[in-house]
C-alpha cells in the first residue's frame, strides 16, 4: 500500500482524489452508495451570496462522450449553507471545501468572509469560470485583470487555502494562472467547462434554454490534459486537475502532467462510486509501479 | 446500486421492447411512479444513464418489468439486450404517486406514448387497495397501444388512436369516457401537451391530479441540478422531488 497522502499549500488531503463541484452536491446525495470519509476532498456545489434560482429547463445536453450543462449557479445561498448544510457536513472526515461565485467582487469577498469563519471549511474554490451566468462568473476568468482583481480582494479577506478554478475559455490558460498566482491565490484547479451548444435540428432550436452551455465529460480530458501540464509548468503553487476524469488511468494521466491532485466530476453520474474505484486504483497503480507514494508521479512525465 | 439479470426482452415492436429483469436477492421495496437509472453499456453516442420508470414490479416472481421506448442510441442498446445479461441500476429512485384515502374515490389513470409505463404497476397497487382502475390510454395507431392485456387484467381500459385504428379517434381528452363519468383522482404519464390537457381537465373537474414529468436527466440523484421543474417552491429536482407532482403544485400554464 503506497503513500496517497498529499498537500495543497495548506490543505492536507489522504488521497489525491476530490469531487468537483456541481457534481457531488454537499455529499449527502452520494452517502448511499459510498463512505464520503475515504475521498480526499469533496467540493460543494457553487454558492453565491444570495439564493439563486439558476436558469430554466432545459439545463442539459447530452452529446457524444460529453455533457452539456447550463445548471447556472442555483444555489440558496451562503447564509442558507452556514445553518442547514454545515451543520450536516462539518464532521465528516475529509475537506469540505465551498465553491464561491458572484456577480460583482463584492459577493465574492462577502461569500468567501462568511465562510472564513467555519471552522471545518479549510478552503474555498473561487469560481471565476462559470459558463452559465449572464454577470460575473467566467468574465472574471477570462482576463488577466479581473481575474487578478477578483482574487485580490477575496485574498484580504480569506485567511485559509484558496483554490481558483479556471476557465478554460481562453487563449492562452498560463497567463491567466500567472495572474492568480501573483495575486496570492494557493492554488488553482482546472479545467472548467468548455462553451459549447447543441441543437435539435428537426425543431430548429436550441436545446439549452441559454442556448450555450458548458461540456464536461471525456470529450474535454485531452483539452484539461494539455491545460494542466502547460499551467503546471507555468507555476510555482499546486495544480488540480480535472475534466472528463472517468478512471484510475485519466487521474494517473492527470497527476504525471503536473496536477497534485485530481477532481472527479461527470463520472460520478454514471458510477456514484467512481471515486472510491479511482482512489485504489491510483494505489493499484503504485504498487505496481514500485512507487512509494503518490507523490512520486507528480509531474513525473517522461519526455 | 443493483446489478440485476435479463431473463426475458419481449421485443413488441420496431419501437419497444419490455425488459424483465430478476436477481437471486430479493429487489428492494418499489413503489409505482419510483424509476430506475439504468446504466447503458456500449452505445456510441451516449454514456450517461437513463430514467426509466417502473412498469411492473413482481415480487413473486421477483422480477422487475422496464418498458423501453427506443429513442435513440442508448434505449436501443437496451432494447436490443440479450437475456443472461447483466444491467446495472439505481433503483428505486424520486416519489412515488398517491393514493385516494377514500377507498370509495373514483380513479382515472390516463398514459399516452411510453407514458403508460408507470400505470401498470399503480394500477395493480390501486387495485390492491381495493378501488375500481380505469384505464384511458392514447397513441398515434393500434399498433402503437402496446400490452393492451396486462392492464385489462387490472382495470378497465379504454383506448384512442389518432387513426381511430383501435378505440376512440382522437386525444385521451377528447374520449366520450370523460363526459359519461367523473373521477376523484387522475394520474397522467405521457407527452407534455397531453398531460396539461389532462390537468386541464381535471381542475375543471375539481379532480386531484398527479403527474409524472420525464424531464432530461443526468445523475437521478438530486446532485447535478439538470431535470429541475418550475414549481411554487422554485426550481425543484424532479429526480429527487418528483417524477410525481400535484398539478397544483407546478407552475403550468394550464
């Protein structure tokens, strides 16, 4: 049994595998089917600083090794979370970690103080990548500067580890991870979701009710692959990785690239235990490999 | 999760087939309107699960009865299984539909297209408790009326086409059964169209009314927030909220 204990920055994980958020809920959803305790870190579902209602059905498409979503943030808000979510997440033995979102800095550092506060949240997931909202969200992401601007702020007013979660909607990925980094962010995660649309020609429409949407699934893990290794390069603080993870093989893929850890997103849809499958498999791997621990292969590509 | 056996694929027509699944354990207690995630292996295009309603539960024969639609690459992957082999499943998942307290309550079930899956199964449950089931079942032709005996074993049934090939021409709504008599409870599965027009008539009937919504689904399990419906409580999962609403309870612009 090899080492899977591993660090980010501050955040102490037992095995490298968290969920991403929007996927896994707040854990609860999933706790028929797993022990939530054996995941290294779970990341709840994005939380603004008010509720939101998201946007209208149809939220979902799905396409050929892929989904498209266009959920848009519903959440009840931050206040809603610290008196009815917490209080049931706080003691299970993993990081609950709380993606943040907003409409204007002001929320994020509003949302991101509240949750300073929770004793057992060691960490925020600052979204500024979200496809799905019409303000804020990926246009914070998608620019050096607001993206430098975002994290400053919610750097004064966040004491633990921050997490910025990237877009992949952009040029050049580096540059923007450069900017967060410069700004104090802990650590960055990627990729979120890639743009993109679906339409039913025989009614001649779209099939999102915001007629774009974000893809997940296997169809992006090439893309989040080439992502994670030139922004693993590019940074001195940790890199999680995710995007179309299905397995042991794509998280193994994904930490030889340069990701410390990995998250699990749009396979949990398919097998509710995926997680616990990747993490042995991980070790399986190890084993085989005569690796110690599981830091061995990060960044270990062979070029 | 559940991995159950294929012991029979009834193939009843290009369009549908019925899967009757067992395991050597005993299935888990089902309730009519609950569905199952069903995982597809091998299909080109699709990889996530898909919602299928509970047609039939037998616990004698410990079988579980799917009725699948085929819609595209994954149904048919379903569809075309062949018996002994292995499907996985998360089952039984969302709500379940209700029943009249008042054993007197008249009951009218009303499915159209694959809507009339979950019927079946709430059929035999209502029946069980002792109401009179009326069945009220549309499709586009007699051809498309599929396993018309399994629910004249439970109920009465009634049938239009839009042919007239079989039954009454025309809609479910518009069968001489609905002016002849009055209903207290009515439970609607099938095309959107069909069931606001159900509930239309049902509040016109001062009926209690249920129905069962098939909204595009990922995870089944209240996670990813994809098949919500607009409700007086704002948007709700109808995975874990539903299949089954009240109609008073939907914001439907009856």
């Amino acid at each position: 049994m090899a080492n899977l204990n591993i660090n980010i920055g501050k955040l102490q994980l037992k095995n490298p595998v968290m969920t991403a958020s929007g996927t896994f809920g707040y854990g609860s959803e999933y706790s028929d089917f797993l022990d939530l305790s054996r995941i290294g870190g779970i990341i709840v579902k994005g939380t603004t600083i008010r509720a939101r209602q998201g946007n209208p059905y149809p939220r979902m498409a799905e396409t050929p090794a892929g989904m498209l979503n266009a959920v848009g943030l519903q959440n009840k808000g931050v206040d809603y979370f610290i008196s009815h979510i917490y209080p049931t997440v706080k003691d299970i033995d993993t990081n609950i970690i709380v993606n943040v979102s907003g409409s204007t800095i002001e929320e994020y550092v509003e949302t991101a103080e509240k949750l300073n506060a929770l004793d057992n949240i060691p960490a925020i997931e600052l979204n500024i990548s979200c496809p799905n909202v019409k303000e804020g969200g990926m246009a914070f992401g998608t620019s050096c500067l607001s993206a430098a601007q975002v994290v400053k702020a919610v750097r004064r007013a966040y004491e633990k580890e921050m997490i910025v979660k990237l877009s992949p909607n952009v040029t050049d990925i580096s540059e923007i991870a450069l900017a967060v980094e410069g700004e104090g962010a802990d650590s960055v995660s990627l990729i979120n979701t890639l743009l993109g649309m679906a339409i039913d020609a025989e009614k001649r429409k779209p099939v999102l009710s915001t007629i774009t949407g974000g893809l997940s699934g296997p169809a992006v893990k090439p893309i989040a692959l080439r992502m994670v290794w030139q922004v693993a390069r590019a940074v001195k603080i940790p890199v999680i990785g995710l995007g179309g993870i299905m397995n042991a093989a794509d998280a193994i893929e994904f930490l030889l690239a340069g990701a410390t850890a990995i998250q699990i997103g749009t396979a949990n849809f398919i097998d509710p235990t995926v997680t616990i499958k990747v993490i042995d498999g991980i070790n399986e791997y190890l084993d085989r490999h005569n690796f110690q621990s599981v830091t061995d292969i990060i960044g270990a590509l062979d070029i | 999760m559940l991995d159950l056996i294929l012991k029979e694929n009834k193939i009843l027509s290009d369009q549908y087939s019925l899967l009757i699944l067992t395991s050597n354990e005993k299935l888990p207690d089902i309730l009519p309107g609950q569905f199952a995630e069903v995982r597809v292996d091998g299909s080109p295009t699709t990889f996530l699960r898909r919602p299928i309603s509970v047609h039939y539960v037998d616990y004698e024969l410990n079988e579980l009865w799917l009725l699948i639609q085929i819609k595209g690459d994954g149904t048919k992957q379903l569809a075309n299984m062949a018996v002994g082999e292995s499907i996985n499943l998360l089952i039984p998942l969302g709500n379940s539909f209700s029943e009249p307290t008042d054993k007197d309550a008249r009951v009218l079930l009303v499915g159209g297209g694959c809507g009339v899956a979950p019927l079946l199964y709430l059929g035999a449950h209502l029946k069980k408790s002792g109401h009179e089931v009326n069945f009220l079942l549309g499709a586009r032709s007699k051809t498309d009326l599929i396993e018309l005996c399994e629910y004249e074993r439970i109920g009465n049934v009634f049938a239009t086409t839009e042919d007239g090939s079989y039954g009454e021409r025309g809609f479910v709504t518009q069968h001489s059964l609905l002016n002849d008599s009055t209903f207290n409870f009515i439970y609607t599965c099938g095309p959107t169209p069909m069931m606001k027009a159900v509930a239309r008539y049902a509040l016109k009937t001062n009926a209690n009314c249920e129905v069962s919504l098939e909204n595009t689904m990922a995870c089944g399990i209240g996670a990813c927030l994809c098949c919500v419906t607009d409700t007086t409580e704002g948007h709700v999962c109808v995975c874990t909220e539903g299949p089954v609403f009240n109609i008073t309870k939907l914001k439907w612009q009856i």
